[in-house]
C-alpha cells in the first residue's frame, strides 16, 4: 500500500479533520471529547488542533470533516449567537446554536463537507447535545462523529447507560477516544475534553501516554 | 463521510457480513451472522450459513463475493482432505489456513473473498488464523472480518481478555454480533455460532429476537 508521489500531502491534499467526536449528556451538562490530529492527505499537519470550539460561554461545537468548512461554520455562528443573545438580553438555548449550524450545514450542503456535534447548557432544558449531519437537527443521549467513530459504534452501544453521572459520562468519553484513536488512521494525539454545567465549561487535556490502554494482540 | 464501501463494488451476490473468531481456554468459538445481499439494498438470503465445515475440528467463515468464497472454500475443502490422507493425521489448521491463502494470493486478480480459519488441532490447540483479500496469512488470539466489523472494533478492543471461559466467550462473540448486525445494514439474521474443542463441534444459532438488545432497542 505504499503510493508513489513525488510531493508530500500536505501541498496538494485538502486538509481534513479525519476525526473522532463525541458528546454526551448527564443530568445537569454534558461532556464532549474529541481527538487532536489533522490530516491533509497522509501527512499529519498538526498533532494538537482543539477540535472542541466554543459557540457561546455555555455550549460548544466538536468539528469534523473538512477543516476549513468546520471552522468557518463555528465562527459564523459564535458571531450570530453573540447578537442574538445581546438581542434576547440572556444566554442562548442550545437549541438556537443547533439551529444556526443546522442553517449553514442545510443551505450550503452542496458545498460544505463538514459535520458539527453542538452541546451545551441552558437553564430551560439542562445538558443537551444535538447533531447536524448533512442539514439535519436532531436531539440525541449522546453523539459520536469523525472517521473514527465507525469503529466505536459497537462499543458506545454496548456501553451507554442512561442516567449516568459526570465522572461516568468522562470515562465513557475517554475510553471511548482511546479506542477510536488505536484503530483510526486519522485519528490520534491527545483527548481533549470539554465538561460544560451550570456552573460553566472546564476544559480538560489528556496527553496521549495517560489515556487507558484496551488488549493489544 | 467518505468511506469505501468495499461490497458494494462486488457484482452479484455478496456476503456484506459481519464474522469473527475468538480463542479460548480449551477451544474456539467461531461466528458469523446470515444475511447474503446483492447491490446493498436486496437481501437474498436471511438465513445462509457463512460458516463452512473444511475438516473434522476446522471450520472456515467467508465475507466477500459469496460465489468467489463458495469456490475456494470447496477446492480448499478437497485439498485439505487430500493432505490429511497422505499425512494419515488430522490436518493442522495452520495447514488449512495455508490451503486457503494459497488458493487466494495466485489467484488475486479475479478473486474478492476473505476468510477466517479456525479450529483446533492436537500440536497447537486452539487457533485462528486470517486471510485477507490479496492472500495474507495472520495468526492472531482473536480476529474480526466483514463489512459490520468496522462498527465492533472498539468493543472488541476493550472487551477481549486472553484465556476466558467458554461460556465468557460465546457471550462476547454473540454480543459483538448483534451490536454489528445492529449497525450494519447488511448484516443480519439470525447469528450463527460454532465452539471447536478437542471432543467435538457445537453448533449454536440464535434467531434474531433473542439476541441480546443494548440500551436504543
């Protein structure tokens, strides 16, 4: 499987966050993880990229899909919830921030390539995760997205539990990345984890040697 | 999502599957689910047997064209007799697994079928052995195959441990099944499971409805 090609990747590839994402709820906030790697083709071009951007100071957006699309989105919408919440005189729902990615995703579907997992706190319905794939809005328990995340299906199916507590919600997340990361080829580096509740959002950074190690045959 | 869906490029009927084969204290337990589909929207069969007797304690799974798998599996079937006549012993499944890669590494080009070769003999006691589709030979405590073995990765990963019971291990094959067949549109069915130990063979299936259910179901 070796190609032939005279110039890396990183000059004529588009760059990708081949990713693993993934977003939980809990009773009283949620968590989101994600990995650190991105990819232009098959050279690695950063090893730490935060892939958990922040919309508002309660709800965040995990990107994946083409780097560029994703990040312009996350910017698009901080912008607008910034307005809206000055227009509302209070902190956004989580729904609106869902709404606007939903927006952007829907119209420019065609032309974007980029899926955004939006979580968040707000006091009218608590932790609250939702997914705009393709245009789509949908509220879910939790979420996973990326290239990584085929693999991890299985284990998140068998391991979700509801009504789980935050530190369970962190393992889960973790776990769940590690695993995703061993077998995905563009996934890796660190975890980075973003637990968001009542109080406000704490962001975690756990380096690739702390992260639970699974049978390796 | 970009993925390459690697059956959908197979004309006829394939086997998009899920199978696995996983050692334990004493034996093997093989598996597979029964769904045989053409083109990824038509099923043709919910209850094929993926499953093929090649000896006494071998037995072999196939994933791919099920037309490419059917006759490879009955040359290989009557060399692997042939050798066990002129050896006057059973054959080793190492020996069988050999068989099979032969079979598929001179004859790449027209071929897209991969295997999973397990049983037991008395030299090495359990084993498994993988054949991927250009004809590499792996050994390894566990393997998984099939278009649904993408989504049981991680779960398989996390929840493998070396030397388990054989009640441990036909648990672990049937869940890692039913969480792939639950997320692969071309798996399904019912799941068949086989355990070879040194005094025999066990054929166990289990119809759709009792399988187990995880926590969306």
């Amino acid at each position: 499987m070796l190609q032939e090609s005279s110039e890396p990747g990183w000059i004529s590839e588009e760059v990708k966050t081949g990713t693993t994402i993934i977003a939980i709820e809990f009773d009283g906030g949620v968590v989101l993880g994600s990995d650190s790697r991105v990819s232009a083709g098959e050279t690695v071009v950063n090893r730490v990229m935060n892939k958990l951007s922040l919309l508002h100071d309660k709800i965040y957006c995990a990107l994946s899909g083409s780097a560029a699309d994703a990040q312009t989105i996350a910017e698009m919408v901080n912008y607008q919830l910034d307005v809206h919440s000055i227009e509302i005189g209070e902190d956004p729902q989580v729904r609106s921030a869902a709404t606007l990615v939903k927006n952007i995703s829907y119209k420019y579907k065609e032309e974007l390539s980029a899926h955004l997992i939006v979580a968040g706190w707000d006091k009218r319905g608590g932790g609250q995760v939702y997914v705009t794939l393709n245009g789509l809005l949908s509220r879910q328990p939790f979420a996973v997205g990326g290239s990584g995340s085929s693999y991890v299906y299985g284990f998140v199916d068998a391991e979700y539990r509801k009504g789980m507590n935050k530190e369970d919600c962190q393992q889960f997340v973790v776990n769940t990345i590690s695993l995703a990361m061993s077998r995905d080829g563009s996934s890796g580096g660190v975890a980075y984890l973003v637990t968001i509740d009542e109080k406000g959002a704490e962001e975690k950074c756990i380096l690739g040697n702390e992260l639970p190690t699974f049978y390796d045959h | 999502m970009e993925r390459k869906y690697m059956e959908s490029q197979i004309k006829g009927v394939s086997t998009g599957t899920t199978i696995l084969a996983v050692t334990f204290n004493g034996g093997v337990v093989i598996g597979s689910d029964s769904r045989a589909s053409m083109g990824g929207n038509y099923v043709c069969s919910k209850t094929i047997n993926k499953l093929i007797q090649v000896h006494d304690r071998i037995f072999c799974c196939i994933a791919g064209s099920l037309a490419d798998a059917q006759a490879v599996t009955k040359m290989a079937k009557f060399q692997i007799s042939l050798h066990s006549i002129q050896m006057d012993s059973p054959p080793l499944v190492k020996a069988a697994a050999s068989i099979l890669k032969e079979l598929c590494y001179n004859n790449k080009e027209e071929l897209q079928a991969g295997f999973i070769t397990a049983g037991w003999d008395k030299k090495r006691g359990p084993q498994v052995y993988t054949v991927a589709l250009g004809g590499m030979l792996l050994s390894m405590p566990f393997t998984i195959g099939g278009s649904g073995s993408t989504y049981i990765y991680g779960y398989t990963d996390a929840k493998y441990k070396p030397d388990m019971t054989k009640e441990e291990c036909l648990q672990f094959a049937t869940n890692a099944l039913a969480l792939a067949m639950g997320r692969d549109n071309v798996s399904g069915g019912v799941a068949h499971l086989v355990v070879i130990t040194e005094e025999g063979v066990e054929h166990v299936v289990i119809p759709g409805d009792k399988l187990p259910k995880f926590h969306d179901e």
